[in-house]
C-alpha cells in the first residue's frame, strides 16, 4: 500500500512528534516532512508529491493562512488542514473560507485522525469526480465531432423553436453561420416559415412526439430554391432534423421529367461523515456531517440503527442490512453505494464504507465506519451514459445508412440502416475494405482518399 505523504509546516518538533504519535497508534503508513519556513515550503512543494497538507496557524517568520493561500493558487487540489494551539471562531472562520478542509486545535487533537480521513477522502472523492466530468467532456466532444462533420446536417430545435445545436451541414443548407442561428427561433431566422407545409411538420412532430419524413423544397430569403431530405425525430429538448441536400438531385429529376414525364421521383434517405457503533450498548453515533448529509436535525433526532433503516431508500434497504450483517458477523468488511431518501424527499448517492472492531478478547466490539455523498459523481456517470446512449440513438434514427470509415479505408461503424441495406450484420461488415461495396472500388478509393 501506497504510503501517506504529508507535507508539515510547523516550527516545534514536540507537535510534529505528536502527529506522527496519533499516525502510528492509528497504524497509517505514512512519510512526513517537515519544514518551518517559507523558503522551504516552496521548495518541497515544487520537488515532491503530497496527499495531504498540515499547516500551524503561527510560526515565526511564517503563517499558516500566507501558507494556504499558496496551495490554493499552485497546489489546488491537495487537501489543507490548519492546526493551532490558539484559534478563536473569527480565524477558524477565515481558515475555512481560504480553503482548508478542517481546522483542529492542538489540545484536541483526538479530532485529528478523524479530519485526516475526511480530507483525503474528500479530496479521492473530487478526483473521481473529475475523472467523471473529464470522460463525459470526451464523450460529448468525440459524439460531437462526429456530428459537426457530418455531410447531413444535424440540428436540434428547442419546444420554443430556437436552434440549440447545428453542425457545419446545417449553416450551409440554411445560407447562414452557425452564430446567427444558435439562441434564435426558427421565426426570427426565415420570417413566414410557421406558414409553410414544412413547419406544419415539424410541430405535429413537436406536439404529438412523433416521427416525419419528407422532402422539403426551401425558399430562402434571398430568393433561392433548395431541396432537403428530412428525417424529423422527438427527441427531449424538442425535435431533432437531419437533412440531406438534395437539390441537385431535384434539379436532375426536374431535367428528366422534362424529358420523360413518366419518370417518378428519386426518394434519398438520409461530501463524507463518519459513524461509531457500540455493539454491546446499540449506541450510534453519526457525526455533524452525517447528520448534513441525512437532512436531520441532531437537536430532534438522534442516530440510530432505526434512524438509518427510515433513512436508506426502500429499493437499497435489504441490500444495505445485508452488508451491515456481514460486517457484524465478521464475514467481510463494507463497502458499497447506495441511496438514501432524505426526510425532505431528497435522493442523494453515498458510499458507506464500515469495519469491524474487536476488543481484546477477539469479540466484536463496535463498527466504524464512513458515508461519503457521491450524489455528483453518480450524476455525472449517470450523464456519460446517458450522452452516449442518446448520441448513439440519434444516429441510429437515421434511415439512411451511415459509415465510419478510417484512414485506411477500413468500416469501424455502421448503423442498422445500414444492416438493413446490405443485408449484413454489423460484425460482419466492420473491419471489411470500403471499397469493396463499390463497382469501381478504385474510384470508391480515390473518393474516400480525397476526403482524408
């Protein structure tokens, strides 16, 4: 196991030694340095890794919030925990505001150990959070990009009619920038489009949640004429379009009707609190924390085992007591999430981590444990799958078929339009040669190798 790097800036070597007194009975696996200057500060901070930061409010020719204030600039993600001999309401007050996790007074230092585990697991919570956020942002940018370079043009219109999102396609097809479209209403755009055939469409497909297909030809502004192939889609901000250019196709058309008036047209598709149980008494003890996180009033309601089952949402509670029996058993040690539905119909995720403790005869003794609020990180994992279900759900909707292809030439993705028109699966078809589906797979070749 990884040992605890603690960084101390403190100028009495007696309170260093109680630190690392409470560390050792505590059995952390810990390294400590320990400087008392500004100067050094800096410096080992600039040379070495640290999980957790130690800071004393008063030193000589230092202070511990001018210390802080450091940490938050350069080092923000490492915890800070400030210790004083000395710290009336007003500097524990400030203490906080400037970033430190706790404060804990040096003739109390039985707070210690537990501040210490709240802010390394505070500060593991927050890093796996980041994880989370960080991989939804790739999901979205990587979808994203997908869309914004997609020859069809990929728009999503809001319930009150304004463009949330067009790609590239979509400002091309409408003669407009991307700029110009975003945050306004189709109206304000194209005035008199609510009395178009078109617009009838889309809000049958707004009301009703339905799906539309049709080719549309389009007046602009200007004067000019084109032809799109829509596929309209609900989706939960509104409808979503994708439309396909079709224009010189109809102008094809037009050209053979001229000349062969039987010709029909051309269709395209396109935060954390810890508990302490006595086994022997049935006491529970939750910490302020804990409390916080449960919505609970401790000046009307006091922990207990009850408390908790009323607490722990119905649909996690037999999951949660089984949990709790092994560790009273002995059997293994807790580790799990779960929900819990607050008084005030909250539902919030916490990680609730428990041990058990034997006295000195080997019976169990009592349980210690840790509830963690990872309602943010559930969220944001819960968002990544969602963004990645709805993207892909979005280009399934198409009926045409849609190919990823590499710069090799090699089919990574198909859709099941695409299955459908090929008649093969999706396995059997990714991996294979584009080309290869082509009459001429050397012109299929050189088109594909153009576009790279």
């Amino acid at each position: 196991m990884k040992k605890l790097a603690i960084l101390y800036l403190e100028d009495i070597k007696t309170d260093v030694e109680i630190v690392e007194s409470y560390l050792e009975e505590e059995k952390i696996e810990y390294e400590l340095t320990n400087v008392d200057n500004r100067s050094d500060f800096i410096s080992v901070l600039k040379k070495k890794q640290f999980d957790i930061i130690l800071l004393d409010y008063f030193l000589p020719s230092f202070d511990g919030l001018s210390a802080l204030a450091i940490v938050k600039k350069s080092y923000p993600d490492i915890p800070a925990i400030m210790l004083s001999g000395n710290m009336g309401e007003e500097r524990a007050i400030e203490t906080l505001k400037a970033g430190a996790i706790d404060y804990v007074l040096k003739q109390r230092m039985s707070r210690f150990i537990p501040s210490l585990k709240r802010a390394i697991a505070e500060a593991d919570e927050q890093r796996k959070r980041k994880r989370a956020e960080e991989q939804l942002r790739e999901s979205e940018e990587r979808y994203r990009s997908t869309l914004d370079n997609m020859i069809e043009g990929c728009q999503i219109i809001g319930s009150n009619w304004c463009y949330l999102y067009v790609n590239e396609a979509v400002a091309r097809h409408g003669h407009r920038a991307k700029e110009e479209l975003l945050g306004h209403t189709m109206m304000e755009i194209y005035p008199g489009i609510e009395d178009t055939e078109m617009f009838s469409v889309l809000q049958r497909c707004m009301e009703k949640r339905t799906s539309h297909r049709l080719d549309n030809e389009f007046t602009f502004p200007d004067g000019s004429k084109g032809w799109y192939d829509l596929s309209i889609q609900p989706v939960p901000e509104g409808i979503f379009i994708l439309s396909v250019d079709i224009t010189e196709n109809k102008r094809a058309e037009e050209q053979l009707r001229e000349s062969e008036q039987r010709l029909l047209k051309a269709q395209q598709v396109a935060r954390m609190g810890f508990l302490d149980v006595n086994l022997k008494t049935n006491e529970v003890y939750w910490s302020d924390e804990i409390y916080r996180l449960y919505g609970v009033n401790p000046d009307e309601l006091k922990s207990s085992f009850e408390l908790t089952k009323q607490l722990t949402h119905p649909d996690d509670l037999v999951f949660v007591m089984k949990g709790i029996e092994s560790v009273i058993q002995g059997i293994s040690e807790l580790d799990i999430d779960h929900r819990i539905l607050r008084f005030d119909g909250k539902v919030l995720w916490v990680n609730e981590k428990a041990e058990l403790i034997r006295n000195a005869d080997g019976e169990p003794d009592r349980i210690l444990g840790t509830v963690v609020d990872i309602t943010a990180r559930k969220r944001a994992e819960d968002a990544l799958k969602e963004s990645q279900r709805y993207t892909r759900g979005l280009i399934e909707a198409s009926l045409d078929a849609l190919v990823m292809i590499s710069a090799e030439g090699k089919i990574t993705d198909v859709n099941q339009a695409t299955e459908l028109i090929t008649g093969m699966s999706r396995k059997e078809i990714i991996g294979t040669d584009f080309s290869k589906y082509f009459t001429d797979p050397d012109a299929a070749n050189r088109g594909y190798q153009k576009v790279f």
